[in-house]
C-alpha cells in the first residue's frame, strides 16, 4: 500500500493537469471552432501529455507530426485508390514508412497510420478535422507544458533520483528479509524481484537525457545548466550504486544459512540509509545523515574469515563507497572512510534552483 500511495502521490499533479487540458480542448474545439464533433482534440492533448515530465513537449510535436504525416498519405491513397481494404493497407504502409523517415518513433508512427485510417475511412473532410483536433491538442498541450507548469530540469533529475534510490532500498530490505529464512525457493523469488530495479536504472538514464534537453530547450532554464552538468555527473554515480547493489544481494544470497543471518542486519542499516536519501536526495542536511548511517554500517566489517564472507563485505564496502560518492563526497576520500572505519565524512553543498554553484566546504 505504501508504494500505491507513493505512485498515486508522484503521478496525481501530472493527471490532474491532463484532465484539465484535455477538457480545455473539447471546450475550445467545441465552441470556439465551428466543425464536428471534436473527439480528436482531448485525445491528442492526453496523448501528447501522458509521458514522463520533460518529455511532454517533444511528445506533443511527434504526435502533430505522425497525425499530419499520416492524413496527407491517407489522402493521396484515397484520391488514387479509392476506398477499400487494399487502400487502408496501402495507406498504413506508406504512412509508417514517412513516419519511420522523419522520426522513427512509436508514437510518431501510431499517430501517422490512425491518421491515415481515418482519412481512408471516412473521406477528405474527417483528415482536415483531424488535423484540426490536432493542433487543437497540441496546442493545448504545449501551453500547458512549456507555459503554465513547465518542470524544472533539477527538480525531474532529483525526483527520478528519489525514485531509484527508494527502489534500491526495496531491493536490500527484501534480500534482508528473505536472508533470515531457510527456503531456497525465496532466494529466487526474491532476486527476481530485485531484477526489476534495472528498470528504474533505465529511467533514470532517460530523466539525465530530459532534464538536459529542458534547460538547452527552455530559455528561462538554460541558466541552470551549469547547476545541472554537477547534479547529472552525480547521478550517473548511481549506476554504479546499482551495480554495487547487485552484486552485494547476488553474493549474499549465495552464502550459508548461518552467514546470511549474520548479515542480515548490515543489509538492513543499508537499506534504511538509502530510504533516508531517497526522501531528498538534494538536501545537504540529508546527505549527511545517509552518510553517517551508511560508515555505522560498514564501520564494524571483518577483513578475514571464510572466502564467501570476505567477499560479501567487501561487496558491502562498495556499495557504502558508492553511496557517499553519489552524496559528493570525494572518490578518494570515500574509499579511505570506508576502510578506515570514519564515522563522518564531508559533504558539499548539492547544486539547488537559483543558487550559483555552490564549492566544496571543507567541513562537515
């Protein structure tokens, strides 16, 4: 439940937003423009509006595009051919292929060959309206999301941060969970969930991509790229993180019923030190407490013993490593206060909207 609550919270701003645009396109295609019923202008708003935040607006142009594209091909299909079943494939056809030569996008496509459907179907008069309802749509759309709730390019980063890093958290506390029983069976389950965490990686990777575009794009954000170049390069840390944390639950699940008990806590206080930055992962005072939970955790690791263990704890020390490099703090300077059994590192000021890039402060 609290994971629904979690995603009904994240998303109920955004969903908001489209059943407004879209009952403003019915509304302005309805009354303001004489012409049929306008079915097609809140489609192309929701349809140009349901993407991840930072996305909305180079969707709403791809959806203009595939729609456009795919009525001029649905036209000249069916002033060539006619209607029939041999026009309607002809005419998805080609509609795909213009679609695959400007952009190669599904949504371009999906756009292109419905247009092209339509047109087909119902005659010259339904592929204007559409066009119409379109653009209707789209214009909706981009005022919506470039004009009245624009995202702010670290405000996306910083929520997909949030968004990996509470996933990461799921994925250790599950694994300590499941360390403390008996049944192989839960191993495999367990890991088989944790798997599901790529996705959030992958994610990322795409809000990184976003928020780039949207302080390049936006002219009233393009002053905060400098803020962004520090915070991406950050977030790029957290690959490596969850690559730490693979491997850190890949080993774990392969040790003995009495080593896996043993390590059980560890994970745990890993877990919660993750869960404690994924609830602001731009807040300095937040860095620095994730940071002291983490070095708690890792303070007490044995350097001998079995091969197995060993090897876990020095899995477990990489993941800490990883975790105070992605809150700042110097690659040397966390590979030492992980070995060294440090109990507080420092941490820099992390970049914030409308501060000039803050510097290093040398204390904690």
């Amino acid at each position: 439940m609290a994971k629904v609550w979690r995603r009904v919270g994240d998303n109920l701003w955004p969903v908001l937003q489209q059943a407004v645009a879209a009952a403003l396109s019915w509304w302005i295609a309805d009354d303001l423009i004489d012409h049929h019923v306008p079915l097609f202008a809140p489609i192309a708003t929701l349809v140009a509006l349901n993407t991840p935040l930072g996305g909305r607006g180079t969707n709403t142009v791809r959806v203009l595009v595939g729609v456009i594209s795919g009525v001029v091909v649905g036209q000249l299909a069916f002033t060539l051919l006619g209607h029939g079943t041999v026009t309607v494939g002809v005419a998805v056809l080609g509609a795909l292929l213009v679609a695959l030569l400007i952009d190669g996008r599904r949504i371009t496509m999906a756009q292109a060959a419905v247009g092209a459907v339509i047109c087909v179907a119902a005659g010259q008069q339904a592929g204007t309206d559409r066009v119409l309802d379109a653009l209707v749509g789209g214009a909706v759309a981009l005022v919506f999301s470039q004009l009245l709730f624009p995202v702010h390019p670290l405000t996306l980063l910083r929520k997909a941060e949030s968004t990996t890093l509470s996933g990461l958290a799921d994925a250790l506390g599950l694994t300590a969970r499941e360390m403390d029983a008996e049944d192989d069976e839960r191993a495999s389950r367990t890991w088989d969930e944790v798997r599901a965490v790529y996705t959030l990686l992958d994610e990322l990777g795409r809000a990184r991509a976003d928020s780039v575009a949207v302080a390049g794009r936006t002219l009233h954000r393009r002053g905060d790229r400098e803020h962004l170049t520090r915070e991406t390069a950050t977030a790029l840390h957290l690959d490596l993180l969850g690559n730490s944390c693979f491997t850190l639950v890949r080993r774990a699940l392969a040790l003995d019923t009495r080593h896996r008990q043993a390590l059980a806590p560890t994970l745990r206080a890993l877990s919660g030190a993750l869960d404690a930055l994924a609830a602001a992962p731009g807040s300095r005072a937040v860095r620095r407490h994730a940071t002291r939970r983490v070095l708690d955790a890792v303070r007490d690791a044995p350097d001998a013993g079995p091969a197995p263990t060993v090897t876990v704890w020095e899995s477990v020390r990489l993941v800490a490593q990883d975790v105070l490099v992605f809150t700042g703090v110097d690659a040397e300077t966390a590979e030492r206060a992980v070995h060294d059994g440090a109990t507080e590192v420092p941490v820099p000021d992390p970049p914030r909207r409308g501060r000039t890039l803050p510097k290093l402060r040398h204390h904690p």
